[in-house]
C-alpha cells in the first residue's frame, strides 16, 4: 500500500521480506536509470537488522538481472568508532554483505574511518564526499540517495533525541557524536543539513517497539517535532518511508 500524505510518502508491507524485495527492486531501477543517462549515482547506507535482509534482496535481484554498479559511488549515514574489521562496524556488514557478492571496486567505496579520531574521520569523509558529489545552490554536497533505518527512539542515523542546538544546525555535511546513547558513544553521523540536501531519501523502518516513534514522526509539524525522524520529514519536500509495521 502507497499512501503520500504531505511530506511523506508511506510504504507498507506485510513482512519485512517483502519491504526489503521492493526496496531492492526499487533501487535497482534507479541505478539502471542513471546508467542508461550516464551519471554517478553517490548512495549513502545505514545500518542495523532490516539492512541485512535488505542487502540480501541487492545481491539476488543484481545478479538475476546483471545489473552494473559501475557507476555507483557508496558512502555512509553513519558508523561506529570502532575498525572495520569489527562487527560492529556498518561498512564490515557492507562489505561482507553487498560489496564482496557483487564484487565492488575499492574505488566506488568511501568509508566512513571509525578506527581515526572522530573530528579527523569527519574531515576525510566530507573532503572525499565533496571530490565526487555535485553541490547545491547553498554550497552542500548532493547525495543521490541516503539509506536511513530508524530506532525506537525515533533515531536516524546517528542523530538521537534530545541532542544539542548545535547538532541540530550542524551546517557541514557530517559531524562527530561523542555521547550516543546507544553503545558505543563516539560516532560519525551525516547531518541534517546533508540530509535535507539530498535529492531522495528512503527510510527502512522495521522490528518491534517503533510503532510510537514512527507514529511521532509522522504526526509532527515544524512546531511538534520530537523525533529525529520527524525533523528530516519536515527538513524536506518529500521522504519515502518503507515499513511493516502496522498503523492502522
């Protein structure tokens, strides 16, 4: 089921199998389409539990269709300050999951270095984002697409409730999270202001006890907002949300 509604559009699925094959599907076309027109196409991923099954769903369509992500540009919307050889980290999942099946260049890689200072791994990421992304009328890097899961707290990314004015307003394309509530506390997070720049941004949203945050989300105004969801959704003029769980 399709519901626009406002600034969102809403997805929903009777399983999470399902959002991931449609998801999948979906961006499969995508990139066929920026093939066929060749351009880049600069995707931004995310981690937690739908992702798995989410990269699965890549793997098998991609190679069912012989797709190409020759053009295909990977970046993060977060990570852990932790190496990539440790699982915890978001780009090892990516890595063992997405890039080695599909057999990915290094060179269409651009991790997110959680095993370097934060503030050191922030200056790399955005240098490097900027080399191969278009800016936009306000001087931010574009993202083609961002991956964005969201927690029980309504949490995107690396962006949690309840942070500071000057997270928030963070005006450079990522930032360093040094008190996550989530374990571990160092993080590196894409900002609002990269968030909202973006020309698409697809938000997977499954697993038990986020029913309150999405229903937050969805239902908040400028003046409203609680969540970190609900911020992006009023920080753009259209984000796609895909999810099982059920609101009605």
């Amino acid at each position: 089921m399709k519901s626009p509604v406002g600034k969102f559009e809403l997805n929903s699925f009777a399983t999470a199998d399902e959002l991931a094959r449609t998801v999948a599907e979906a961006w499969l076309n995508e990139i066929e389409t920026t093939n066929r027109a060749g351009k880049p196409q600069c995707v931004a991923l995310s981690g937690g539990r739908i992702t798995q099954k989410f990269f699965a769903s890549i793997v098998e369509q991609a190679r069912a269709r012989a797709a190409s992500f020759a053009r295909v540009h990977f970046f993060w919307a977060d990570e852990r300050c932790v190496p990539p050889d440790d699982p915890e980290s978001n780009f090892k999942m990516a890595s063992d999951l997405l890039f080695t099946p599909l057999k990915i260049p290094a060179t269409q890689i651009h991790r997110l270095r959680g095993e370097e200072s934060p503030n050191i791994a922030v200056k790399i990421a955005e240098s490097e984002l900027r080399q191969i992304a278009p800016s936009g009328p306000d001087g931010h890097p574009v993202l083609d697409l961002i991956f964005l899961g969201m927690g029980e707290d309504g949490h995107v990314a690396s962006l949690f409730p309840e942070a500071s004015a000057e997270i928030v307003q963070w005006s450079t394309p990522f930032l360093a999270v040094e008190n996550s509530p989530k374990p571990p506390p160092q993080r590196i997070s894409l900002s609002y202001a990269a968030i909202a720049a973006a020309k698409q941004v697809w938000v997977l949203i499954s697993g038990a006890g986020k029913e309150k945050a999405l229903r937050e989300s969805l239902d908040s105004s400028e003046e409203t907002t609680k969540t970190p969801l609900g911020r992006v959704i009023q920080l753009r003029p259209k984000t796609r949300i895909f999810t099982e769980i059920r609101l009605n």
